[in-house]
C-alpha cells in the first residue's frame, strides 16, 4: 500500500509504501487444492490405469503443467510386489499423462529406468526429490526423456515413488514449465499425501485384479475344455469376456447316445462364484451319470444347495460367507437322438430358445421352479418338446433374456441361416450383442439336433422265452461283423448281451427289446417291461449262478440303468479299440 502526507500549506512532505508478500500464502492455497482435488478424484475405482488418469487429470494443468504415473508392470496383473527398492532390471509401464507438449514415450509403454537418473534414484533409496532441470546431467542416460523435457520447456521436476508397506508400485513425475513457479520442498509433505493415496488406491485395483484373474482362471478351468464329438448333436459354446460371474455350461454324453446340455449361474462374484459353480457343476455330472429325469436330477439338485447354504450359515460371524446367502439357477436338459426329443427343466434359469431350420423361433413352454438356495421348494416340472432336424437349441444366461425373443431378439437373427458351422454362428452372436456391462461374463450353450444315423444302431425286439440269448448273440455278432468289430470286442460284447437278455428273460416282463449303438464307444442296450431293478451279486465257489452283472461290469467300461414309465433299460458301454467310432 501507499499514502502521501500533505504540509500545512499543502505541499507534500513524504510517501510511505508497505509490501505484504502473499506468494507463500498463493502456493499454500494451491497445494491444498490440489491435495484435495487428489482426494476427491482418486480411489474411486478399483482399476490401476483410472487411478493412475485421475491423479493427473486432478494435478494438471492447476497444479503441474505436466504429470506422468508410471507403474510397475507386474502390479497391473495383479501380482504381488516385492519389498524393497525397485531394481533396475524391473519394467515399468506408463500408465498416464497429461500435459503440454509431446510425451518421449507413450501411454502403455514399458520399459525399464535408465540408471543414474532422477527416477532410478527415486526407486532406489524411495525418496521424494525435486530437481531443477536447467542443469541435468543425466540427460544422456535418458536421452529421449530429456530432449521431450527440453522441447516443452520443464525447468522443474518433482518426482515421488508410489510404495505400499515397504514395496513400490510405480513412480509419480511432475513437472513445471515456463513462467509456472518451480516446484520447492515445500510441495514435498503434499506430495508426498498425493503419492500415499494413489498407492494404496493402486494396490487396492491390484487385489481386485488379482482375486479377479484367480477367479477367471478357476472358472474357466471349472468349464469344459474339449467336448467330445457325437454322432446325432453339434455343440458349442459362447462365454463373453469380461466380468467374474458364476457362469457355467456343460454338455454331458449320457447312455443311449443321449446328450445332457447344463447351464446355470450363481449370483456372487469373485471366488466365493467360481467355489459354488465347481460345486453345483460336480453335483449335476454325478447325477447325470445315475440317467436321472431332468426334473429329478434337479430336485437332488435342490436338496444339495439347501445343504451348501445351511454349511454357510453355521460358518463364523467373521466369515464374509456367511452373511452371503447362496443363490443360483440351473437349466438341465436332455436330448434323445432316436426320438428326437427333448426334456427339459429348470430352476429359476430362463427356459431356452428353440431356432428351427426354417428360421421359425420361440421359447420353450417351461414351467419354472425356484432358484437353488432359496427356502421355495415347490416341485420342477419337466418338459419334452420334439425338434425338428437340424433345430437349434440354445441355452443362455439371465442376462441374455431379452435378447432371446423369438421375433425380435438378437440371437435368432444372429443365428439365421442354421446350417452354418457352430463356431460361426457363435461368432455372429458375439458380433450381435451390445457391449454392454450388464452382459460381461454371461454364457450360451448352443447345440444343433440330429436324428440317430442309422448306420450308427441296430434294434430288435427278442422272443420272451430260452431262445432269446442265442438269438441276440446271433444278431449281435452279424452287426459286429458289418461294424468290423470282431475278434475280442466281438466276444466280450456277445457274452454281455448274452447275460442282459438272460436276466431280462428270467427276471423281467416283456417285451424285450436289444440295441447296439456305435457312438463314442460300443453301447449295448436291454431293454424289458419290469421296473426291478438288477443289482450285483457275488457268488460263492461253487455257485452256479449270479455272476451276469459281475461279468458285464469287469468287461464293460461302464454300466447302469435307467428307468422309463413302460420299464427299465440296462446298458453297458465298451471302450473300442483305436478309438475308431
């Protein structure tokens, strides 16, 4: 300020000046700005290259006229870093920039720190230091770091590593240019807050990723890898990328050349999803091996996940699990090649599109039972649909619910023509969708229906009476013979019809009815009107019978029955040699 004073007479005897110096006052104001601007902007998301954005976009251009957030590669991954400083040989990726002028090296470039340089020193002893650039004499050590800074005109830099309990995540640079004040000690205590947030910001997005990539790869290790080719259905499958859901789908070869087709979803995320998905997802292929229906596969399926959520419940307090109910879905269906059907039922999963040839859609008629998990216990219904040839069924996730409209859903426009090959139509669906977050992780089981070829199975109905076992020894070996399965796969498979059609004759009702299958192997089929079911027995010494089951189950790779309202159907499956189907 100034002031004049006047003289009696009015003349001036003397000017007076006071000067206040308000610039620390300015700098402070700005570092508490930007430390708050810092804080509200940062730590908001769990991914590392939004936290990294965030940080500059708060600093530039009110604070720095140049920020770049460069973060250790490893920790973008996910991967735990190790304690101590940095070493030279560790690449660092640059995760962000704002500013004036050109950066030397752009976003998402990694590369390792050039020794002798502010930053290497940064790292090594993880401190935070502010240079002045006017003199560098590391420039030649980073040449292409220091001509970019030359070009812009930086004469300050103020460079901070982002360390977490001891272990550094990655470097903050800040820089100064033209006519802006340089950087002082004093912006080091505000920095130094700034780089604490960004880290622990940081390391939290690297948990996430972390839990998140273990979560993926269980899950995705939990699906099925290769799907074995069968004679009467093409399958395949379209799992979006993105997000961590419980989302699972399986394609399980039953007895008789029949197909089982799954899809279900659990509604947590992370690792608890992927443990209850491997869960549900053994369950179901151990009752799928008991040819179970599928509304009683499911009603088993009930009663595992009533017993999964009350294990949870009696978990500790602490536990985050057991404030976490369990809820899932499942649709379970199974087609038969030789009736061109298909049965299906569900809990709580929405009931699947069927895309006929002809390009006519609709929604499968489903009686829909509650969620798995859920106190709801009323009764599943199943529903069997005939297909026509080459019928698309397709299976899908919740979230894919409205885009399976039979008229104006993208699915079935995607999926038209039908006769495309299966990883094409998967592809166009893929190409169809929306990308859209509510989508990200969800899953579709496609399968395309074929009848039994019938140069793949033979059937005859049996005299119910002693003749029956020489005459499907009989047939059975003529059949062989056309299929070029002689010598021991022949004998072994006439001695296991011979047993079935024995027990089905001595201890069942007719008709008697035999089929061989040639599918993945060699299946032999008994078919009878009783609903006894045969059990094994071992006999004694000098017993005379009640070694039939006993044979067929050392001869047979597999064996079972299933259960139909006019009978009972006993099976038995051989490997064949060579693979050969």
């Amino acid at each position: 300020g100034s002031g004049a004073r006047p003289g009696g007479d009015g003349a001036v005897l003397g000017v007076s000046v006071s000067v206040v110096d308000i610039s620390e006052q300015v700098g402070r104001l700005r570092r508490d700005a930007a430390l708050d601007a810092v804080r509200d902007a940062v730590g908001r998301t769990l991914d590392v290259d939004t936290t990294c954005r965030d940080l500059v976009e708060a600093l530039v251009p009110d604070y720095a006229d140049v920020g770049v957030v460069e973060v250790v590669d490893a920790v973008l991954r996910g991967e735990t870093p190790d304690p101590g400083p940095l070493g030279l040989e560790v690449p660092l990726r640059r995760a962000a920039y704002d500013g004036i002028g050109q950066a030397a090296h752009p976003v998402g470039d990694v590369r390792t720190v050039a020794p002798g340089t502010p930053y290497h020193r940064a790292l090594s002893d993880l401190r935070i230091r502010v240079l002045s650039l006017d003199d560098a004499p590391w420039a030649d050590a980073d040449s292409a770091r220091a001509g970019s800074l030359r070009r812009i005109g930086a004469h300050t830099l103020l460079v901070a590593p982002l360390t977490v309990r001891g272990a550094v995540l990655g470097l903050v640079s800040l820089y100064r240019c033209g006519d802006s004040e340089p950087f002082t000690e004093a912006d080091v205590p505000v920095v130094s807050a700034m780089a604490s947030r960004v880290a622990l910001g940081i390391d939290n997005a690297r948990r996430y990723v972390h839990e998140y990539t273990i979560a993926s790869a269980l899950q995705r290790r939990l699906l099925p890898q290769n799907t074995a080719p069968q004679p009467a259905v093409e399958t395949d499958h379209l799992l979006l990328p993105g997000g961590d859901a419980g989302h699972w789908f399986d394609t399980i070869a039953l007895s008789g050349a029949r197909t089982g087709l799954v899809i279900g979803e659990v509604s947590e995320r992370g690792i608890h999803a992927a443990t209850t998905m491997g869960q549900l997802r053994t369950v179901v292929h151990a009752l799928a091996a008991l040819d179970l229906e599928p509304d009683e596969l499911l009603a088993r399926l009930y009663d595992t996940a009533a017993r999964l959520a009350e294990e949870r419940a009696q978990l500790p307090q602490s536990d985050p699990l057991n404030q976490e109910p369990l809820a899932a879905t499942c649709a379970y269906a199974v087609y038969d090649p030789f009736t061109e059907t298909c049965t299906v039922a569900s809990a709580g999963h929405p009931a699947p599109l069927v895309v006929e040839p002809d390009g006519a859609a609709y929604v499968v008629g489903l009686p829909v039972g509650p969620p798995l998990g859920t106190a709801d216990r009323a009764p599943v219904a199943a529903v069997s649909l005939q297909l026509k040839e080459g019928s698309l069924v397709v299976l899908h996730s919740n979230a894919l619910r409205g885009h399976a409209q039979p008229t104006s859903g993208a699915l079935r426009q995607a999926l038209l023509p039908t006769d495309r090959p299966m990883g094409e139509l998967c592809d166009a669906v893929a190409r169809a969708l929306p990308d859209d977050s509510e989508l990200r992780g969800a899953a579709l089981l496609l399968a395309r229906t074929h009848a039994m070829p019938e140069d793949r199975y033979a059937a005859w109905e049996l005299p119910y009476d002693r003749s029956a076992p020489a005459t499907a020894r009989r047939l059975t070996s003529k059949t062989l013979a056309d299929w070029h399965l002689e010598g021991d796969t022949g004998d072994a498979t006439e001695l296991i019809v011979s047993e079935l059609v024995t027990n089905a004759v001595r201890y069942g009702s007719p008709p008697v009815e035999l089929r061989l299958i040639l599918d993945r192997g060699l299946t032999c089929e008994i078919r009878d009107g009783s609903t006894t079911a045969p059990y094994m027995k071992y006999a004694g010494a000098v017993d005379e019978g009640g070694r039939g089951l006993f044979i067929i189950s050392q001869l047979a790779s597999l064996w079972g029955t299933r259960y139909a309202p006019e009978g009972k159907t006993v099976w038995s499956e051989q490997a064949i040699p060579g693979g050969e189907t």
